[in-house]
C-alpha cells in the first residue's frame, strides 16, 4: 500500500470518530474570534478539495499544518455537487464531509465558504447552468427565483454538516461560514443598483437563521448588516478596517501568487513581498490572515472558468499543484508563522499603539503588563534604514518587517530569508509497456476521426445564429453551425469568410477542410480566405467555449458563440453574401463525445502511417505507470489544442500552441515595493501551458489508458510523460540574519547567543545529501543553480560543508567565522550552499548534524 494511501486511512479512521464530545462556543469580539471565552489568532490557507484528489488531502492539509497554519479555508462548489437540480453528489473528489473531517482530524480548524457563488477562476463562478434557465431568474440579487434556490443550496451543505457534527457548535472543525462572495466589489455591488442593498441584507438574515452555533462573514462587503464579519480580500490588508468596532480584523483571501491563463505568462510573487504583506497585516491589528491559495491544484474536466483560465491552478502558492512544498516560499512563511505566534499572547491581550519612527518607519507596540510583542515596519521601497526603538537599534531593510516577541530581539525580518531554496525539474519518462510509445512511435496509437459538420441524430435547426451558452446548456464545449449554399460561377472562386464571434475559439471548415481558426481578440472578429467551387458549398462553424465567465456583474449573462454577422465578402463583382439569416443547422458537442470516446471503448483503428497535424481526431494509446512515487504530469509538447483523459477522468484542457508574448519578463523581480498581479512574470515566449498534472491515485502500474482529443492538428507521438523531482537543495544566509525562529521557541537566551544558522533538509524521508555541488562562506553571489565565490570565499568551506552534511538527511552549520575562519576582514559575509539529495542505501545515515 503506498504512504498516501496509508495517511488516507489514518486520517479518515481518526476523522469518522472525530467529533462526538466537546462542543465549544464561537463568538468574536472587536479583536479576534473568542472560542470558549478565549481569543484566538488564525493562521488559515485555502485548499480546494476538487482541485486536488482523494488520495492527495490527507498529505496536503499535514503539509499545511507542518507550515504553521492553524485552519484550512475551502469553497463550496454548487456546480460540482448539484450538476443537475435536486441530484446531488458527494462522493469521490466531490465527499465535502470527509475533507472537513480530514481537516478536523489533524487538529485543524475550518472556513466554509459556501458563497454558493464562488468566483474562484471556476466555471461559471461555481453556479450550475440549469439555474440560467429557471424562468425570471436574475443572480445574485433581489430577485425571488435566485434567492429561493441559493436559500435551498446553502441550506442544504449547512443541514449535511450539521448531520454530521462538523460545526465547532457541535464538537465539529467549522468555525466560520461565508455567504455570498465580493459582492461589495465597486464594480459588482453598484451594477445591481437598488436591489443590491436588499439582497445583500436577505443574505445575511438567511445566512444567520440557518443557526450554525458559529459567525459568519461577508468578504469585500463594506455594508455587511451585524453581525456578519466584513473581510478583507486582496494583495495586502494592512489598511483594512472592519465597518464596525465590534468587529474583528480579518483577510479572507491573502494572495500568495496569481492565477495563470492561456496566451499568457506565469505569475509568481516572491516570497519576501508575500511575508511583508502577512506580517504588516498582524502588525496592524489583524488576527485572522488566509492565504489564497495555499494550495492551488489542477482545473481537472472543464472546470476552470474566465475564460481561457489554463488548466494549471498552481498560484504560486506555498504548496505546488503537484503537492510538492515550495521552497523557500513555504518554509520562509512557516518561519513568519511561528514568529507571529510567539507574539499571540500580547497581539491578543490589547490593541496596537501604532508611532512613527519616521519616513516610511513604523512601530507597532501590543503591551499588556509584563507581556510585550513589536513590529517595526519599513515601508520604503528603495532604502534600507536604521532606527532606535525602546533605547535599542535596529536595522530595517526597505520594503521590510521585523518582528519582536518580547519588543527587544528580533525574531525575524521578512527580508532575510533563512529557509532553503529548491530547484525542481521534470524528467521525461517512456511507457515501459511499449518501448516505443509514447515519443516517436506510432504502432502503439490508434486513432478515430471526429466527423466535420453535422453527424448527430440530435442536430436541429433554426433560421439565424443561436448564442452558445442557452444552446448548448455547457453540455460540451462544442457546438457546430452549418450551413450550405448554392453558388453561381468556377470552380476557385476566392473569398473572406468574415465571422464575428464571442467565442471563444472558431474553427471554419469549408467543403470539409479546416480554412482557418480564430482565438476572440479584442475585435472578436475573424476574416479567412477560402475557396468555394461552383454549386453547394458546406460551411461549418465550430465554436467553442474555454470555461464560462466567473466574474464581473451580470456575468451569468455574458454569451458565448457566433453572433454574427457571418459574411463572404469579395465574390463576384466585390459583392457580399450576408448568411446571418439563414438557416443553419445545429449540433451540440462531438460525436465522439456521444459515443463514449473519452474511456477509450468505441471503435479505434490502428493506422501504421499515424496522421499527423490534421484537425479533428481522437486519439489513443495504452500506457505503463511512470516508475517511482514522485508526482506525474504529461508534456503534451506537439500538440495543438484539446482535452485528454486518463482510465476515463479529464486531466483537463490542454493548449501547448498558445504561446505567452515575448516581453513582459524579467529575470529578477524586486520584491521591493506594492505587487500587482503582472509585475513578477516569467516563461515569456513559451507555452502558458506544456505540463498537465496526472494524479498518482488515477494510474495503475500497468494497462492505463490515455485518450487525446485534437481539434487543430497535433502529433501525438511527440508527448511524454514526466515524473517531477527535487534537483538540488540551496540557502543562502548572511551572518546578520536572525538565529532560527526554532531557538527562540526552546530557549531564547540561548538562541541569541547562536547566531544564524543555515539548515538544509533533504524533502523526502527516505533521502540524504549525496553530494554538494557549491558551498562559499565570505561574499558568495548569484541564485540557486547559479551561486559564483564573490570577491572572497574561505578554503575550508567546501570540506566543512561536505563533512557536515553528506550522508544526512538534514544538516544545520552555524553562519561564521568561528566555523569558517574570516577569507576577508572587516567585510560583511554570508554563506551560500547548493547539495543533492538521492534515496538512502540505509536508514542509519538519515540523521541531522549540526556544526
């Protein structure tokens, strides 16, 4: 039984017992949430279970905790568990009970977001699209149709967790729900005009009557009646307040990185922005923070929403989309975690006194009697800065927060980041089933052809061109418009097809043939030269959806599909033919969808000349399971644009040809200064997307199945899979950073005297440091993978490292010129490390050592 498997069953033995005792009492006051008569501080990250598996929750939320947080944030996913109205489904990656209970189980506290409306990148902001079709619907707003479904939904996940005790009211996890989500947002809110107020008021009253024994809260609602919370969303709080002083400080959505979209490039944000942004927050009174996301995952099927939001949900958050810990970001911020905590008791007990120190310097003092916790803030972006505070100096990076558990010694400042970094890389693997397949061989594909056109018993027709969404209900992606007519004149005859669309991508086959493709540009409109024969000519349109609008006001009515005009312009005599209007015929989805494709049964043909780069074609291929534990993810590098599935579940949409532009990247991105969602890029000039992940718990060692479906053209034999590993370990830390939060927690006296101290750990337990690639004490430049000696490096460095760390797992070498000797007097120093980390031949090696 693998370890995932092995956790899975604990946790959920442990979670089924869980809750039959101790209920306890949630309330708040004007400082944090009270439970059982005492305050509590929140640290929470957000993990969605639909965007993860089963199999993986168990070691994300332990993961999660080890990081240092204290709760789990997760929405509630309508469209998931209601796909059609009063059919519900909890089950497998959907079972919402067993998450929370797994959650419970490992000590952590939970926020249920049930919005229902989500937002969340998801498709159709989590709404299922029967619900456009309840007749005089509006969403979200004073429209008694929505109101009385949302009021049925929300009811329902409240009375499923209230029959299975998971309210802290009831002994259970759940300490906050959410209704509704940004809807105060200044363009939503407004758009509603009158009815937004009474809506918004209905909510809270519905919410508060369903009696869950805990608060609730309004995200991004200035306005939100008592007692619901109003919370903070966004990229920093540390200017938010509450719209009442008997409410508590609380950010619902800290965001850890961005999300990623098709034909762009990839957002991250370092992690020294991230940590200023956390600690400013609990500086300035906050006492709950959660990071969106903390966990990202995957938009498995067709569930990511925009549109054009790429499979990829990884966000650049602490814990990637495989479930591998992102480093330094997780362990810099597991750091800022347990600094924070140390200060509870004092940030607790009274309020801030916030003082300048001056330009851009800021104080924060919580002191309650002998109890006493400091922040000292400088919110410059260029210059670093020293100040005195309480008779000591300190210095203070720009753009920078140290934290002091007893308002003298600092525990930590976010700038000086003393956890390791990791590289990681993708090794390219074969099927071990067929030693040809998968790159380069075509004996072990067949394929079928998806027919152009009209090819269903279901098809219709209708005079004019029908908007996609209310046509297809988001059945499928697909929906074809075709169309024949009669021409005069010869064979040859060269014209533009000019299609106006909201899209979001249009495939135009004339006669047949693929005349041209167009993704919705800003014109939404597509012009193609084609050439029609003289008599019948057959126009089919394909157009298709990638994922549904989840944001903005009224987004439930945005459309999707061709609207039209679609012309020839350019025939005989510089004339055009206006086809609007005619009438066309419909089909909703492939055929190949209809038929069951996407498992791999139906009829295949096996082909020894593969085609190649041709539209519209299924392909499939069987597959052994990649060796090994690490995380799989498929490189569907040669391929245009589809879906693919494995043993039957969507991996997602993939779309390798879209290409982010060329400019807009750096290599370095100065954490100095405010974050926006596009000021940190990179992989300009590359596919948004190459990599698809492939959970583990979905494969069988061997006889996988793998199903591609192709619309533009690819070449399948050209994929592989990929298996993702740690590469090397690095940190760098200077000999004026902070002694390791750790030794302040056992003894502080102590750990001053220590120093800095720079850790590496191999990631998996049964790994140890089998080589080190670079190590320098005294001026070491550059980054991980790329580390240079500087103008001055000590000799025994190398073999002291080496001495020290090979052979463990983990290894702590104290940052000075007590270990090191001084290569360079008077001179500031620091110590750079880089080591590899490979599977243990035995146990025994597998200790720390410190030096």
């Amino acid at each position: 039984m693998r370890t995932t498997q092995i956790l899975f069953l604990f946790f959920w033995l442990i979670g089924v017992q869980a809750y039959t005792l101790f209920c306890t009492n949630v309330t708040y006051d004007h400082r944090a949430l009270v439970i059982d008569g005492k305050r509590r501080l929140f640290i929470s990250g957000s993990i969605h279970y639909p965007r993860s598996t089963p199999e993986m929750w168990p070691d994300l939320i332990q993961k999660s905790k080890d990081g240092g947080l204290n709760a789990i944030e997760t929405y509630v996913f309508w469209n998931k568990h209601e796909p059609v109205r009063g059919q519900y489904n909890f089950e497998g990656g959907n079972d919402l009970v067993k998450f929370v209970k797994l959650v419970g189980a490992a000590g952590l506290h939970v926020h249920l977001r049930i919005g229902p409306y989500v937002c969340a990148e998801w498709n159709y902001g989590g709404f299922p699209l029967w619900l456009h079709f309840i007749p005089g619907i509006q969403f979200r707003t004073d429209n008694e149709p929505f109101k009385r479904e949302m009021q049925r939904f929300t009811a329902k996940i409240v009375d499923l967790m209230k029959k299975e005790n998971l309210y802290a009211s009831q002994g259970g996890p759940i300490i906050l729900s959410q209704i509704e989500n940004e809807y105060g947002n200044g363009d939503i809110e407004p758009r509603y005009g009158p009815a937004a107020k009474p809506y918004v008021k209905w909510a809270a009253s519905m919410a508060i009557s369903l009696n869950t024994g805990v608060p609730w809260v309004m995200c991004h609602q200035a306005d939100a009646p008592d007692p619901i919370i109003n919370t903070c969303n966004g990229f920093y709080c540390d200017q938010f307040t509450p719209n009442s002083n008997q409410k508590p400080t609380f950010w619902t959505e800290s965001y850890s990185g961005w999300l990623g979209s098709f034909g762009g490039a990839v957002p991250y944000r370092p992690v020294e922005d991230v940590a200023f942004a956390v600690a400013r927050f609990f500086q300035r009174g906050g006492t709950l923070q959660n990071y969106y996301m903390y966990h990202g995952g995957t938009n498995f099927g067709r569930t990511s929403g925009g549109p054009f939001i790429s499979t990829s949900y990884d966000y650049d958050a602490p814990i990637d989309e495989y479930g591998i810990v992102r480093q330094p970001k997780w362990g810099h911020l597991k750091d800022v975690h347990k600094a924070i905590m140390l200060c509870e008791e004092a940030l607790l007990a009274t309020d801030p006194q916030i003082k300048s120190l001056g330009p851009n310097l800021e104080a924060a003092v919580y002191q309650a009697g002998s109890t006493c916790a400091a922040f000292l803030a400088n919110m410059g972006t260029s210059s670093d800065a020293t100040v005195n505070f309480n008779g000591n100096s300190y210095h203070l990076p720009a753009w920078s927060v140290s934290i002091l558990p007893d308002c003298e010694n600092v525990v930590l400042n976010t700038a000086k980041v003393n956890s390791q970094t990791t590289i990681s890389s993708f090794t390219r693997e074969f099927s071990k089933e067929d030693s040809n397949c998968l790159k380069g061989s075509r004996s072990g594909w067949s394929l079928t052809s998806e027919p152009v056109g009209i090819s269903k018993a279901d098809a219709f027709s209708k005079v004019g061109l029908l908007e996609q969404i209310n046509t297809t209900a988001d059945r499928s992606d697909y929906l074809w418009y075709s169309l024949s007519i009669d021409l005069d004149g010869e064979d040859g005859l060269q014209a533009v097809l000019h299609i106006e669309s909201l899209g979001h991508v249009v495939h135009a086959f004339i006669n047949g043939k693929l005349a041209g493709s167009g993704v919705r540009d800003a014109a939404k409109k597509l012009d193609v030269l084609v050439t029609l024969v003289a008599g019948k000519n057959t126009i089919d349109l394909l157009s298709l959806t990638v994922g549904l609008q989840n944001y903005g006001a009224f987004f439930d009515t945005w459309g999707a599909g061709i609207t039209g005009p679609v012309k020839l312009n350019g025939l005989k005599n510089g004339s055009s033919l206006d086809l609007s209007s005619q009438q066309w015929t419909y089909q909703v989805g492939l055929k190949g969808e209809e038929l069951g494709l996407s498992d791999g049964s139906g009829k295949w043909n096996s082909e020894s000349a593969l085609p190649k780069n041709q539209p519209l074609v299924w392909y499939k291929t069987n597959f052994a399971a990649p060796s090994g534990i690490n995380p799989v993810a498929i490189d569907f590098t040669g391929m245009g644009k589809g879906e693919a599935w494995v043993n039957g579940q969507s991996i997602g949409r993939f779309w390798p040809t879209y290409i982010a532009p060329k400019s807009g990247c750096n290599k370095a991105c100065d954490y100095r200064g405010s974050y926006i969602y596009n000021k940190c890029l990179k992989d300009c000039g590359k596919p948004s997307q190459s990599l698809y992940h492939v959970p583990r718990s979905w494969l069988r060692p061997s006889g996988n199945i793998l199903v591609l479906f192709e619309e533009n053209g690819g070449d399948p034999t050209q994929i592989t899979f990929a298996t993702r590993q740690i590469e090397s370990l690095c940190a760098h830390v200077s000999d004026s950073h902070p002694p390791p939060v750790d030794s302040w927690n056992t003894d502080a006296e102590s750990g001053r005297k220590l120093g800095p101290v720079l850790s590496l750990e191999c990631p998996n337990p049964d790994q140890v440091i089998s080589s080190i690639k670079f190590a320098s004490f005294g001026s070491p430049r550059g980054t991980c993978g790329n580390f240079n000696h500087g103008r001055c490096s000590s000799k025994k460095a190398l073999s002291i490292i080496q001495k020290a760390c090979v052979g463990s797992r983990s290894c702590n070498i104290r940052v000075s010129i007590d270990t090191f000797g001084d290569p360079c007097g008077g001179v500031a120093k620091s110590l750079a490390v880089e080591a590899a980390c490979t599977q243990s031949r035995s146990s025994h090696n597998s200790f720390a050592t410190n030096i």
